[in-house]
C-alpha cells in the first residue's frame, strides 16, 4: 500500500494546480491522470485576471505568458447592425495585477505543472491510473487505481476528486449533480486562416450576435476558434462534416472552402451543481462539482480558484493543525456558493444575451448593454464581474 497525504484523481487544471500548489507548501501529494499525459483538447483558453494572479504566485505565469496572448479588450458585435460594443479591461487596472484574459490553452498550464512534478520533494504525477474505488473511514481514504497491467492501492488522509464532468469520484459519493443540460449542442471549430481580416478591428475575443447564427470568435496563439450553435437534433457527423464547415466560414468570411480547419469538436453544454462538494475526507472540485457553459470562459477559471481555496484549508489542516471539519465546511460553503451566485447566474445571463441579441435587430439585450457600456460605474461593475474579480471578493467575506 503507498501511503501519501493528499491523493488527487485527474490531472486537468484543477487537480494539477491543486497538486503544485500543495507540493509548493510541502504537503506530500499524488496527482494521478487516467490518460498517458494530460490530454490536449480544444477545451479552456482564457485566464481571467485572478487566476493570472495566482499563477503569477506559483511561479507559472511567464511560461504561460510565452506561449499565449494577451487580450485587454473584447467586442460584442452585432453583425446585423454593424455596432460593436468593447470593454477595456485596462480601465481595472487600479484592481487588477493583470488587467487582462491571457489567452492560452489549457493544456500549456497542465503540460507545464506535470513537468514540474516530475521532479519535485513533495509532489509527483502518476499517468495511466485510473481512481476505480475508495472507502473511507475515521483516519484515511483508501484508494483503488486500475494501470494498464494492474490494480495498486493507495493510503490518503484525503482524497480530491478532480476527474472531471463524469467524475468517479462524485458518484461514488452518491451526489446529485442538480441543474440541466441545454437543448442545444456547440460546434467549435478552429483554423490559422486569417479569420480577422474580414472583420475591422477585430479583438481577440468578440462575442457575435447575427440574425442567423451567434457565435464566439476566440483567438489562441496559433488559432482562430469559432464556437456556433446547433440544434439538438443535428447529427454529429453532419456537423463535424465539410458542407457545415463551409456554411459557417462562408458566413463569417465569405470563403468557407478556403478555410482549412485544424479541429472541429461537438459537444453538450449543462448548467450543474453538486448538491455537496464533501463527504468526511473526500473532496470535489472543478468539473467534478461543477458545470457551465462556455459563455465567459469561467469553467477552468473556476476550478482553479476552487484548488486555490481548497489547497490553503488543506494546509491549515495538514500543517497547522486546524479543525478539518471548520476548515472543509467554510470551503464547501465559500466556493459552492459562488458558483450558484455568480458563476452559473452570470453564465446563463451571458449566453441569453447572446441569444437574445441574434433574435431581433435591434436587441433589447445589446440595447442594454450599450447602456451599461455608456456608464461608467456600471461599465466597471461588469468589466468586475466579468474578470471574476467580484467573484473572488464576495468568496473572501463568505465566512
Ligand atoms: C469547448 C470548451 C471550451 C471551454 N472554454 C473555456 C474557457 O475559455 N475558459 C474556461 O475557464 N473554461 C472553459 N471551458 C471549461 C473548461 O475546459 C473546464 O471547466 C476545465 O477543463 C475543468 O478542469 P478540471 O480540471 O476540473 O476537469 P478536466 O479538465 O475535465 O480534467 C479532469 C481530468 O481527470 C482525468 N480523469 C477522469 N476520470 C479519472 C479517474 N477516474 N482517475 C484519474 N483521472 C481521471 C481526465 O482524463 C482529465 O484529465 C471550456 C470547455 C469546453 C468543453
């Protein structure tokens, strides 16, 4: 049996930043990922200005830094109207360290902190195991891994479930996953076809409301990524297929047959809680938790300010001999009711607007924005909410 104190299941950003930080406190951790390395998907790629913050802490943000792109603006553009609304987040800059999205994969963050636990005092990272069971008991979790070739068990004094949207963990915790799951899918699509150049002034990050079709215009270091909506009833190979391709870039740049697409993905978007992040020694956090839709780019955001608020109670148990149950209850209520408030709420309101602002010309929802732009305490207060930062303070007076 190995023993360690902190055992995490998934190497995504939340359990590879909760693993980096807490070996960087010196609690000895185990960060073990089902996959053969942290998986490469066209998944998260913004950082909002606290988790730059908290990135910048660990050591990580110049590498990050070096392999993406700062964006301090970002549109709401309205294709039929021609009017485009920015928000410049240097006007936070009296608050923010980082007054900026740094746009940068996921995956960049989660290769760089596996490389780092390769080689680390307290730290170190398992690929292909899989968490199948645990029990638990007064002192410990025990924890069953399948590898390729074999069954190892492992000895925590607790274990993080940060497995992900179908997290293991959470259901072998017997917890509801309360919310809903859209009607509709979202296709991305990604292209190094100079996707800006049929646009004037085009920011790395504009969110495109049109009669026809929204959609969201991401820049990454080596990509355009396209995000359009579909319906329900669409088949996935259809559209994944070349003639959806077409009709989406024949749309935005009149050209879709030119445009060579690098990766097309498919997927559901939910809106979901867990109605308990915490069972006795076994935790939740990010997707295992929680769910949103992409609207704002919180999902990975999230999760690392759950590892953030999580390693530092995990310290003040392990290290300074604080109360486990005080200091686990004040992390489930803090992060738990922040995604109710803020996360999940700014996120539907995100993607309604959105919605709303393709139905009619003339948007009401566009219309009220551009009020809110027109403001400035009301401009702030959104460019606040929509950096997290407003999020991150009301965590702070949560007792
Ligand atoms: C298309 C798309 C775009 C997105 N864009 C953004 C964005 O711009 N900004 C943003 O903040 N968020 C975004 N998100 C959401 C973001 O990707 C997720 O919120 C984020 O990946 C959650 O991180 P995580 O570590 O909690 O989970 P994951 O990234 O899902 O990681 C879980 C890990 O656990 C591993 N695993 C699973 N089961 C086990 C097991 N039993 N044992 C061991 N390992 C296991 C998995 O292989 C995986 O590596 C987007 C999501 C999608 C789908």
């Amino acid at each position: 049996m190995n023993k360690v104190s902190v055992l995490i299941a998934g190497a995504g950003p939340s359990g590879a930043v909760a693993a980096y930080r807490l070996a960087e406190m010196g609690v000895d951790v185990l960060l073990l990922e089902a996959y053969p390395q942290c998986p490469e998907d066209m998944r998260a790629s913004t950082f909002h200005p606290p988790t730059l913050d908290m990135m910048e802490q660990l050591g990580l943000l110049d590498a990050l830094e070096a392999q993406g792109l700062r964006a301090p603006i970002y549109q709401y553009r309205n294709r039929a109207t021609g009017e485009v609304l920015a928000l410049d987040m240097g006007e936070i800059a009296d608050v923010a360290r980082h007054p900026y999205r740094l746009q940068c994969e996921q995956f960049k963050l989660t290769r760089l902190i596996a490389s780092k636990l390769g080689n680390h005092p307290h730290g170190s990272i398992l690929f292909q195991r899989r968490l199948i069971h645990y029990e638990q008991d007064d002192r410990g979790v025990s924890v069953t891994v399948e590898t390729p070739t074999d069954i190892e068990r492992y000895r925590c004094d607790y274990l993080i479930g940060a497995d992900g949207a179908n997290s293991l963990v959470r259901k072998l915790m017997g917890v509801e996953f309360s919310g809903f799951t859209y009607p509709e899918k979202f296709l991305t699509l990604s292209t190094t076809y100079p996707v800006d150049k049929a646009f004037k002034d085009l920011a790395y990050v504009a969110y495109m409301a049109d009669p026809q079709e929204w959609c969201v215009l991401i820049r990454v270091s080596e990509f355009w990524r396209v995000l359009v909506p579909a319906l329900e009833t669409d088949d996935d190979k259809v559209l994944m297929g070349d003639a959806k391709k077409i009709a989406v870039f024949d749309g935005l740049v009149g050209q879709g047959d030119a445009v060579v697409t690098s990766h097309r993905t498919v997927y559901r978007v939910h809106q979901r809680v867990a109605n308990s992040y915490r069972q006795g020694r076994v935790i939740l956090m990010g997707d295992a938790a929680h769910l949103n839709n992409p609207l704002g780019g919180f999902g990975m955001n999230s999760g690392v300010h759950d590892a953030w608020n999580l390693t530092e109670k995990l310290k003040a148990i392990l290290l300074d001999n604080e109360d486990p149950d005080t200091e686990l209850d004040r992390y489930e209520r803090q992060r738990r009711t922040v995604m109710q408030e803020f996360v999940q709420a700014q996120t539907m309101r995100n993607k309604r607007a959105l919605e709303a602002g393709a139905a009619a010309a003339q948007g009401e929802a566009q219309a009220q924005l551009a009020a809110v732009i027109a403001n400035p305490d009301l401009r702030r207060d959104y460019i606040l909410h929509q950096a997290m930062i407003k999020s991150r303070v009301r965590e702070a007076e949560l007792a």
